[in-house]
C-alpha cells in the first residue's frame, strides 16, 4: 500500500489523471501521450541536455509475481535526472517536448537496456515486457548554456570548500603551510628517521571531508597501508606530506583539492574538496635493491 501511494503522489506531480488525450504512436513504433504541454515554451532540440523527473514501470518476471515495480523513480533519488534530448532510445519522444512539458510513453524494456545501456534487461524483468515512463521537463541546456552552469556550480562549490576549510583550519593550532599550499599538524611527535624518495613507507589513516564524513579508513583493518614515497602511488598531497613526517609520528594532513581529487572526485569524495587524513606513520622500508646492469652475456 505504501509503495502505492508513494507512486500515485509521484505521477501526480506529472498531471497524470484518467482521463485526457489518447495515446499516439512514434514513427518508430513507441506509444506515447503529452500530457502537459506549452508551445510558447522553449522546444527542444538536438544536442540538448534536459532535466527532468522521471518515473518508470515494468512488470517483474512470473517467477517473482508478474506484478508492476518501480525501476526510475527521480522522486525517490531526490534529484533530477539529467539526460540527453537524442538520448538513442527515447529521443523520438522526448524531442517533441518544450521545457516545462510532462509526457508518458512505452518503450521495450529489451531495446532500452540493449541500446541505451549496452547490456540486456535484469532478469527480475519480465521477459519481452515493456517500460512505461512518465517524465517532466524541469529545465533544458544548450551547450553554452550547460559550460556556464558547470561554471558557476564549480566557483559556488569551491568558495563553499575555501569557507569551510578556513573555518576548519582556524580550530587548530601548529598548522605549517609548505610552498604547495599543503598544510599539515604534528599531533604527536618522533625523533624517528625520516623517508626518502623511492622507500616504501607503511601507514593508518583515517580520510574525512571537511563535514566530518569519513569516506575511507583503515585504522581497524590490521593491515598498514603500503606505498612507495614519491612515485604517485598515491594522491600528490600524500607524496609530498610523507617525507615530512618521522617514523612513529603521527599528524593531520589538511590536503586542498588541488593536491587530491581536484574538479573530479571520485567515489564518495565531491568534486572540488578539500580532505583531512589522520595518520600515523609506522614503518619505513628500505628502498629496493637497483637491479645488476645487464652484461649481455
């Protein structure tokens, strides 16, 4: 029941009712009905991206009741999906549509997964089965007009990062800056030796973001991190922050984005972040052995 009513609500924002204009069909073949529509609103074209809600619906395999089950639901995610205008499958459809406009149409759940997807249906699908989809066009971009909001999403996400990193840095004491921009604290020193280039070094460390979310640890995990120092094995912040610590130190890295995950992330870390890394530093191995050089005998 529960299931029911949230995807009642969810086709009630598309203007979904029983009764309205029937069904037409594509000229390749896909059923589909407008269901909103402004033509003085801005029509979509080619090489458009568009955002738009969207709730799809595709009866299970018998084996699992044959019933109806959400399989999109832009609602449920709490975001907008951001699509192609000539998306491959669905572009007869959705190239007919204006900003602001909700549609519904059937497409073969086989074709969509096999053409858009590159791989076939999920075997909980029933098999042949058919995908109804309702969609709302919420906003729609030109090329120039995507640049520029990827633009001031960028600068509005890195002021937010500078804010918080400013804010983060100020509850520490004894934070040193090197020429890069790192900055790093010695929370418990060691008159241990210090690695050099080309040594494998074994380390914990706990990764945070500047929210407190921990995206990665292994403190608990009874295995040290292994790296060789200075050979990109790792994050740039972490090559250069290593050989500056003594074995058995431990210290709080604060790593700008820069010397991260830069514009692109990855994974759980946002694009455009700045990282803290709790570490300590166990053990430093000595360098490999340079191979022989080779006689040619």
């Amino acid at each position: 029941m529960r299931k029911l009513v949230m995807i009642t609500a969810a086709l009630a924002m598309f203007g979904v009712s029983s009764c309205g204009k029937k069904m037409q069909t594509t000229e390749g073949g896909m059923s589909y009905r407008i269901i909103e529509s402004s033509d003085t609103a801005r029509l979509i074209t080619k090489g458009d991206l568009m955002m738009i809600q969207m709730v799809g619906l595709c009866p299970l395999a018998d084996s699992l009741g044959g019933k109806d089950t959400t399989v999109f639901n832009s609602y449920k995610m709490g975001k907008a999906y951001f699509i192609p205008a000539d998306e491959t499958t669905l572009k007869d459809v959705f190239m007919m549509l204006h900003k602001g406009d909700s549609a519904e149409f059937t497409v073969s759940a086989d074709s969509l997964f096999l053409k858009s997807f590159g791989q076939p249906a999920p075997g909980f699908l029933k098999p042949g089965g058919s995908i109804h989809f309702y969609v709302k066009v919420e906003n729609v971009y030109n090329q120039s007009e995507l640049e520029t909001m990827r633009g001031e999403e960028k600068a509005k996400a890195v002021l937010a990062d500078s804010l918080a990193a400013t804010s983060y840095l100020a509850s520490l004491t004894g934070v040193q800056t090197t020429a890069s921009g790192l900055k790093y604290v010695i929370t418990k020193p060691s008159s241990g030796k210090m690695p050099k280039l080309g040594q494998e070094v074994e380390m914990l460390y706990t990764g945070l973001l500047l929210n407190g979310t921990k995206f990665d640890e292994n403190q608990n995990a009874g295995t040290p991190f292994k790296f060789t120092a200075g050979m990109r094995q790792v994050i740039a912040g972490w090559d250069e922050a290593v050989l500056l610590l003594h074995e058995g130190e431990e210290a709080k890295f604060i790593i700008p984005a820069r010397l991260a995950y830069g514009e692109q992330g990855g994974g759980p870390i946002p694009p455009n972040s700045t990282l803290i890394f709790d570490v300590k530093l166990l053990k430093i191995n000595p360098a490999p052995a340079k191979p022989a050089a080779d006689d040619h005998k």
